[in-house]
C-alpha cells in the first residue's frame, strides 16, 4: 500500500495535515510528497496510484478504510477524469518529481545518478552539453544558461560562488517555492553539477541559496535535504551549500542587487559589466541561475541534452512552469512545453475562465511583465513570441483577468507596486513611476485629463531608456501594454468617466430599479452608511451622497433589483 | 499646553522684564509683602539661603574642571547671570524658553565665549547621546511639573550622564510650612508650582542610579541634593543570545535579531552597529530597506496580508479593509492590547489560494471578509483566555 498526502504550502493552508492526522490515527503510515500542483483540489491524498481530492475529515477517514481494504465511500472523493486530464496535458521535467516522492527524505529521490555522470564527463562537455541543450534561465530573461557557466569557469580564481535566486519576487509567482518544497534535492544536484563545470574542485566553490524568507517551509525542507546531502557525502567542505534568507525587497530578484543583499547591504544594482561570472559576491566569479533553471539540469545531463532540445521551437527549449491564477477555473502549477499557445495553457489544463466569465487577459511576467488580450492568446510561449506582444516569458507567473477586471487598475496596481519597491537608486525609476501612479490613480478616481495617456507613455518610454537595472527598464510595461490593448478603457476613464469592469469605486454608482424592488429592505439593513431610503412596501433608492460603494446592497437583494453603473 | 510650555512662556516673561531692569522676585506687591511668611522669605533670599543657582555648594560639588562636559537643564540664564561662564568646563543649556536661549546666544557672540551647545527645549528629552556628561545642574526647574514628567527628566538625567558623574537638582518640600507661602508666590509669577512629590517618595526615585546627599532650604521650603551617578555595571548579558550570530552578515544579525526580540529597537540597532563594527547609519540603512525589519514593538499574533496580483484579482482590497475594521489599526500598526500587529506584503506565493494572509507562518486561503474577520476573532479568543 502506497499512502500519501500532499503536504506543500498551500496543502497544508487547504487542511493537509487533518487530514494526515486522521490517516495517522488510524494506524496507517501516511507519506508526505510536495505539491502535485492541482492547487485547486487540494487536500490531496494519494493511494496506490490513485489520487483523491478536496479530502475534508470525512474523505480522509473513507480513505483510510479503503486503505485497510474495509467498505468505503471513498470513491466520492476520487479525482476526476475531467481533472486528470488537467495532469495528462502536461509535461514535467522540473516538476518530474513534485508531488510524487517524498521531499523529505533522500531515499525517495535516490542517487544523484546525473552528478556522477557529470563527473565522467569533462567541465567543458557539461557546459556543451548545456549549450546543446539550449536551456535559458528560467528566471525570466532566458539568457543561455551555458554562457554564464562557461564565462564562470573561464574567469581564472581559487574560489568561486554558485548561487540559486530563490528570491521569488514576482507577485502572482509561485514554482520556485512548490519546486524546492516538493524536490529540494533536484536544486542541490543541479548547483553541484554547476559547481563542477564552473571549476570544482579546483577551485574552491560555495553554493548560496538566496530564499524568501516569506517561504518558511521551503527553508526548512531545503536546509533538511542539505543536510541529508552532507550526510551522503555529496556536500562536504570543498563545496558546501547554505541558505540565506533575503528580507523582503523585489529588487534583489536582480543578480547584482542580490548579490549586494548577500554582503549585507542595502539591495541595490550596480552597473553590469563586469557581470558575476568575472567579479561577483565578494569579487570573485559568481554563477548565479534561478531555481527551475538548476532543477532542470539533472535531467538534461542523465536524458542527454538532445532530448531536451527536441522540445519547445527554433528560440524556446524544453518545458516551463507556470502559476496560473487569478479567474482561472484550475489555478495551480502546470509545465508545459515551448512552443504550445497561451490559449492551450488556458483552456487546457487551466480549463478557462471561472464562474462562466468574459476573458479580458492574462499577465505575464509579474510587474515586468504585461497583460496580453484575447485577440493575441494564440501567441506561441515562447521568449521571443512572448516579448514581441509587450510583454515577457517571466518567471512563470500568469494571472488571469476576466471582464470584471479593470485594466487601468491593474496598470495602478502593478505601478504601485514597484513605486514600493524601486531601491531609489535612479532617478528614473524612483521618481518616474510615483508620477506615473499619480497619474494612474488620479485617472481611477475620476480626475483623468486629456493627455493623461500620452504622458504615461512618454514618461513610461523614458524609464525604459533611463533606467539602470532590469527592474528600471521594464517598470513602465505593465502601463504600456495595458495603452497597448485596452486604450479604450482607459479612455473610458478620462473622458467619459466610466469604469466598465465596475471596478473603480469612484466611477460606478448603485442604483435600484423600482420596478423590480419588493421592499423587503435587506438591501436598507445591509448597507453600513445608511444611504438606502425606503420604507415597508415602498420601494427603495440610493441616497448618492450618503453611499460608500461598498456593494453590500446588491449581494443582499435577491430579487436583481440593484443595478451597478 | 503642556506644563514646560507655560514655564516657557513665564520665563519669556521674565526675560521681558528684566530688560527693563525689573526683578521680578524683589518688587512684589504689597499683599504678598504683607503674608506672615514673607519675612522668613526675605531673610533666606537676603543670606543666600534660597537654593538657589548662584550657591556656592554646587560649584564646591561639581568642580568643574577643563575638558569637562557641563549640562546646565532649565533656567539656563546662569551661565550670563551667575558666573557659570568662567567655568573651566564646557557648557551646555537646555531651556524651555526661546528668548532666553536668543539671549544667551547674543551674550556668547558678544563676549566672544566658547560653549558646547544651547538648545531651546524642554529638559526631559534632550537631544543629547547617552553617557555625554560629566557634571550637570537642574536647579530650580522641577517645582513646576508633576510626577510623570519628573519621572522621565530623571531618567533623561540618568541617561546622559556618565557613569559616577556628578549632579545637583533641587526639589520643593511640600511637606514644609513654608510651602503655601511659596506657592503663592509662584502663582503670582504666573507658573504655578505643580510639584507633587514628597521628598520620601522622590528619594525612592533617586536611588536606583544615584547616591546622594540633602540639603535643606527651610526659608524658602527648598531641597538640594547632590547627586553622584552609580556606576551601574554594564550589563554583560546584554544581547548575548545574539553573540554567535554576528559573524553572519549584517542582514542575518538583523533576522536573528528580530526573531529573538521581536522588533529592532534603536538601543538593538545601536548594540548592532556597535558590534559588527558599522556605522548606525549603515545599520538604519539596511533595517528600513528590506520589507521583514520592524522599527516598531509587535503584536504576540503577526498577520501578513498578501496583496499580490492573484490576490488583488480577487478582491484583496475587501480583506484588507476587513481586517482594518475587526483590528481597529492601520497598517503598519499593533492593537492596544499588543495581541495583533498587522502589514501587508507584496505576495505569500500561495497565490492558489487567494485571496490570503498569513498569521504567524501558517496561511489562511480563500477569504471572504466574514472569514477574515472569524479568523482574527478566534485567535482574539485564543489570547485573552
């Protein structure tokens, strides 16, 4: 009997571990694997193979009666076709072992089989092998992975850094936590075998992962398997890895911010070059890739890289991950091969959009990232298709929007966000994006003037070109992607006022039609300000100035009497 | 108005006054020359026996000497008026009075002296470092406040003075027969006495961090005391769970830090500096950048409010006013009863479940605002039982 419960972050947060604990209790030994990424149906409790879903107290104790092969309901718990198939349209290289084997525990993920091959392999034919392959860093630019390696191991020195940016920044971004939960020795072997190509053993290499301090249970999945690493000899004095916890700050997702972070500095970019690999933390060479990007390693090097570049396009190798979010019905992670189209991803395993919605868009690549419409969702996934709509390949967020969602908020949003998080260091992006979000909110509520879009896109255009850092440059996109495809909506807003999504609260009014109102005054007892007149058997209105658009009224009438405008 | 800004405003007063020649203490009317107790008054001011800043006790006390840091807190016109500027030592004044300090400065430009600073301000926060003085004086200054706020002017005394430095304060006794007389008479100036402390009960105050000897003033229903600083030992045990941290970088002090004493107070981020051998500044810097240091106490209970794109979507500005109203504190802020304190950040990465917050490293996923609200109310329930 093979029994086990999946125990990820968002596992846990959906009721795993009761779930777990009535397995326990009754006296069956339940395993624990990461997250399997139908984040949608968690809990997730796996048995011979099977898996079941949404598994509350009662699923759990069907469960364990089937278990000891006792009558049992179990079967009301059990996945669904509809929901396999979410699992079947994949492809999981990085994934290969997330939500299957057990993060905990060496054993279940074995030798490190493509370590020693690496090992009978010179460096210089590992770094081929790499090219071969054609993997680009996963962390969203997809710069060729065994460029930075060999530019590392041609940079002369007796020591050497190997880092991982685990510092998953981007809003709407989950793999690299889900990954290094669900497979943490996938991540140690890959920065082995990076060590190894970039100059160990001779030279002295230490490996650092940079985590998110927010993902308490990565870092301690992580720091066990390290351990156990240690134990089975494979880390030892000559290169060790260590965890370092970053502090919350989004710019340190950029090489050199982070890299400043490690020294214990404010985490800011420095002009490139000279890039890591010639002087990096500390001034020595230092490789920095991004997790998905090491996991994937392994199995390039035990598959052979050919493999892996028979997947994906001329440009794009191999699979990505991704988070989808947002209105999708089966938000969760997924890898999907290069080459497949957003609608695929959407419509495919993210089984569209939820609750019988509009789609508007999706979000790609966090706050560097843009919002790609409808009419474009047959780009391919691709870095270079990608970039081409405005938009980039990202880290592997895709939020998606649907009709309720107002672009030129999501615009103010983002804007907000890295308006927070620029380190001040340039003028451009420290000053630039706080005029643009006063402009963008200045539009939300209502005070949008004529020549309000052509100054965001002069001021978004100067950011691009007057920006240090990656961060800096690609600030504006989410403003002139949203120019780009929703401009009506944005000028919806300046002109006419209006908010079609009914999003922003200063622009929308509630309204009951006295036609349809029976008066039965839940919408009067519901509202907080007081702003519903009328009395028993009268119908009711909207005092305009009184009301604080919460919409309290219109999810208390059961009759649709109240209109949103 | 707080009680040292009527001060200020009386001695602004006075200051009027006394350009035009007038001392206030000597041409009193007659109703006040007329009280039974004036005479005794009379005679105490007339010998020098009114406590007051010109006693040649203090000087005898203090021996200030060259290279000495000298504070002088309230009625900083000695240094014009009583001699203080031929003080080998270097003189600093605090006084509440704006003219005065104007005053003072016009007299320090005019006579060509050197001092170490004045400052317009009031006595119980000054903007002086710890351990900074090696004499100091605050005579005739407390009678005007009541216990709180002599409270903190010990402790700001205490603070910035160094260790066995010498100090000499002086006090009313309300316990004396002569204190309605004086009262009167302060009243007449127009800043009434406020003082509220026995002299029993103020010496319990003193002994914790002085030594000290009495001097009592009957005439005028004044006490001098002479204070010497204890030499309180440093506390070795100070942060010592933090020692075998240092060595891990400045941000990883400041986690350890933080996890170990909740926030990084500025007393924390000064040990900090002082033992990484960095500048405070550099400290400050690094503290306020990253989003997980807090400058501020917590709550026992630390909710994260996500507010990333997933979340946003789905309606994390509901959740966050949610909690605003079941809190009662804006972000950023701890609840009076210290139970919750309460930020947003930028994304937990559970985005699946959004919209989410976390409290204290567990996640709490698909919120509605009644859920929010439920959730904070159970714990609520938890802690105050």
């Amino acid at each position: 009997m093979r029994l086990s419960v999946g125990r990820g972050s968002c596992g846990i947060a959906a009721g795993a571990d009761e779930a777990l604990n009535i397995l326990n209790e009754a006296g069956l030994e339940a395993g624990t694997v990461g997250c399997i990424g139908l984040c949608y149906l968690e809990p997730i409790v796996s048995l011979d193979g099977e898996l079941y879903v949404k598994v509350n107290k009662e699923g759990a104790a069907e469960i364990a009666k089937a278990a000891k092969g006792q009558d049992n309901n179990a079967k009301d718990w059990l996945i669904s076709e509809g929901d396999k198939a979410v699992l079947a349209g994949q492809q999981r290289i990085a994934l290969r072992n997330c939500g299957i084997i057990n993060p905990e525990e060496l054993e279940a993920y074995g030798l490190y089989r493509a370590y020693e091959k690496a090992l009978t392999m010179s460096p210089e034919a590992v770094i081929e092998a790499l090219k071969t392959s054609g993997l680009g860093g996963r962390g969203g630019a997809g710069f060729p992975t065994w460029f930075k390696w060999d530019a590392c191991r041609k940079s002369a020195g007796d020591k050497k850094y190997i880092i991982c940016n685990a510092d998953e920044g981007d809003p709407g971004a989950f793999m690299d936590r889900a990954l290094i939960e669900g497979d943490p020795h996938a991540l140690i072997e890959g920065m082995m075998i990076a060590a190894y190509a970039i100059g160990h053993p001779s030279a002295h290499v230490e490996g650092i992962v940079y985590a998110r301090a927010e993902y308490p249970l990565a870092i301690t999945r992580l720091g066990r398997a390290i351990g156990q690493a240690r134990a089975a000899g494979y880390l030892n004095d000559s290169f060790d890895i260590r965890i370092k916890e970053g502090a919350g700050a989004f710019v340190c997702g950029e090489e050199t911010a982070l890299i400043a972070s490690i020294e214990g500095e404010r985490g800011m970019p420095r002009l490139k070059p000279p890039f890591p690999a010639q002087s990096g933390l500390w001034g020595l060479p230092t490789n920095i890739n991004n997790v998905e990007t090491y996991a994937n390693v392994p199995y390039i090097i035990l598959n052979g890289p050919e493999r892996f570049a028979e997947i994906g396009t001329e440009s794009s190798k191999g699979t990505k991950v991704f988070a989808l979010t947002g209105k999708i019905k089966n938000g969760g992670l997924v890898e999907i091969p290069m080459g497949r189209s957003l609608r695929e991803v959407i419509y495919g395993p993210g089984g569209g959009v939820r609750g019988g919605k509009a789609f508007k868009a999706v979000q790609m690549g966090g706050p560097s990232g843009g919002c790609i419409p409808e009419s474009l969702l047959d780009t391919l996934i691709d870095y270079k298709a990608l970039t081409a709509t405005g938009a980039i390949m990202g880290s592997g967020g895709m939020v998606v929007m649907d009709e309720d969602t107002c672009m030129v908020d999501m615009a103010r949003f983002f804007l907000d966000f890295i308006c927070k998080e620029s380190c001040g260091k340039c003028v451009h992006c420290r000053i630039g994006t706080k005029r643009m979000l006063e402009i963008l909110i200045r539009i939300t509520e209502g005070g949008g003037e004529e020549g309000d879009i052509e100054r965001l896109l002069e001021l978004g255009q100067q950011i691009k070109d007057g920006a240090l850092c990656g961060l800096g440059q690609t600030a504006s996109n989410p403003v002139l992607t949203t120019i780009r495809y929703f401009r009506n909506e944005y000028e919806d807003h300046i002109a006419h006022k209006k908010c079609t999504a009914h999003s922003c609260k200063a622009l929308i009014h509630y309204e009951i039609n006295r036609d349809r109102c029976v008066a039965c005054g839940l919408c009067r007892k519901a509202c907080p300000a007081g702003a519903v007149q009328g009395a028993p058997k009268v119908a009711h209105s909207i005092d305009q100035d009184k009301c604080v658009k919460c919409g309290k009224c219109m999810e208390s009438c059961r009759f649709g009497a109240v209109l949103i405008n | 108005m707080e009680d040292f800004e009527i001060v200020g405003k009386s001695y602004d007063k006075t200051i009027e006054l006394g350009a035009k020649g007038i001392d206030p203490y000597k041409d009193l009317p007659e109703w006040i020359k007329a009280d039974p107790d004036y005479p005794a008054f009379e005679r105490a001011r007339n010998d020098g026996g009114d406590s007051g800043s010109d006693d040649p006790r203090i000087k005898a006390f203090l021996n200030p000497s060259a290279g000495e840091r000298f504070v002088d807190l309230g009625c900083s016109l000695n240094l014009m008026l009583r001699g203080y500027d031929a003080w080998p030592s270097e003189y600093h004044g605090v006084d509440v009075s704006a003219k005065t300090i104007e005053l003072l400065k016009g007299f320090v430009a005019k006579n060509n002296l050197t001092v170490g600073a004045l400052i317009n301000g009031s006595l119980h926060e000054t903007p002086f470092e710890a351990d900074y003085f090696d004499i100091g004086a605050c005579v005739g200054s407390l009678e005007y406040f009541k216990k709180d706020f002599v409270e903190k002017a010990l402790s700001e005394f205490n603070r910035i003075l160094k260790p066995s430095g010498r100090f000499v304060l002086d006090i009313p006794n309300i316990t004396s027969p002569m204190r309605r007389f004086m009262n009167i008479l302060e009243e007449y100036q127009g800043r009434p006495d406020k003082f509220d402390i026995s002299p029993d009960e103020f010496e319990a105050m003193l002994r914790p961090f002085f030594s000290f000897e009495r001097v009592d003033y009957d005439g005028v229903a004044m006490i001098q005391y002479y204070l010497t600083k204890k030499e309180m030992k440093k506390e070795p045990n100070k942060y010592k769970e933090l020692e075998p941290y240092l060595e891990s970088g400045l941000i990883g002090v400041l986690q350890k830090a933080q996890g170990l004493y909740g926030w990084l107070s500025e007393d924390l981020l000064a040990h900090v500096a002082e033992k990484t051998g960095q500048s405070r500044a550099k400290v400050y810097g690094v503290a306020t950048f990253y989003a997980q240091f807090r400058l501020k106490p917590m709550g026992r209970r630390h909710i994260l409010l996500c507010q990333g794109t997933a979340c946003h979507v789905n309606g994390s500005a509901e959740i966050e006013e949610a909690v605003r109203e079941e809190l009662g504190v804006s972000e950023g802020e701890t609840t009076a009863d210290g139970i919750f304190s309460y930020n947003n950040v930028a994304c937990l990465g559970c985005c699946s479940l959004s919209p989410a917050m976390m409290i204290d490293g567990k996640a709490y996923g698909s919120l509605t605002p009644g859920k929010a609200k439920a959730i904070i109310r159970e714990i609520r329930k938890e802690e105050t039982v």
